[in-house]
C-alpha cells in the first residue's frame, strides 16, 4: 500500500512529462529551418537534450533564460542544425554569462 502511495505520483508526473515532451517534438516539427525556410514536417530528426549549465561568474542560471529541455532539429532538406525552447523559439547562446555548458541527449 505504501508503495503505492509513492509510485503512483512518481509515474503520474513521468506520464505528463512524457505528453509535454511529445507535444514539443510535434511543435517543432511543424516550424520551418531557419537556415533553407522549409518545414521541418517528419522527416526530420528531433533529439531533445538536457544541458547543466556552468554560469560565469556574477551570473545565475535563472537570470540567463537558459533551456531545459531543448530541442535539436535537423532540418532534412539543408542538414542544418537548430536549437529550440520547448515554446518552439530559437535558443542562440547568450553572448555573456555562460562559462561552459553539458549536453546530455534523452532520444
């Protein structure tokens, strides 16, 4: 019964996770390349990666509009690729406040 209690919440909040992440990927998919304008649509190849970030000093994570998740789109038409925010907006590396930066891809 306990275990229960704490499955539960545990596999609700994985199932949500899941839905917002492939509701991202669908989102993305009906954006055009920056780079050639064409859409995106569902040949190209979506990887959604998780980024720990090393702020410079004075900086804070929370300052800096960092994503976590993002979303890499490789465009299947130009072979270009682009980062995203999971609203869909193009994230370019803020010119100051980032020291360094990990990429973990989940898919």
């Amino acid at each position: 019964m306990i275990a229960a209690v704490v499955i539960v919440p545990l596999v609700i909040i994985q199932v949500l996770a899941d839905r917002r992440q492939r509701q991202a990927i669908a989102h993305v998919r009906t954006l055009a390349c920056p780079h050639c304008r064409r859409t995106y649509g569902t040949e190209a190849i979506i990887r959604v990666a998780s980024s720990l970030w090393n702020p410079a000093p004075g900086f804070k994570v929370s300052q800096l509009d960092l994503p976590d998740p993002s979303y890499f789109a490789t465009c299947p038409a130009c072979p270009q690729e682009t980062e995203y925010y999971e609203d869909g907006r193009v994230f370019r590396l803020p010119a100051e406040g980032v020291r360094s930066r990990t990429i973990m891809f989940t898919v």
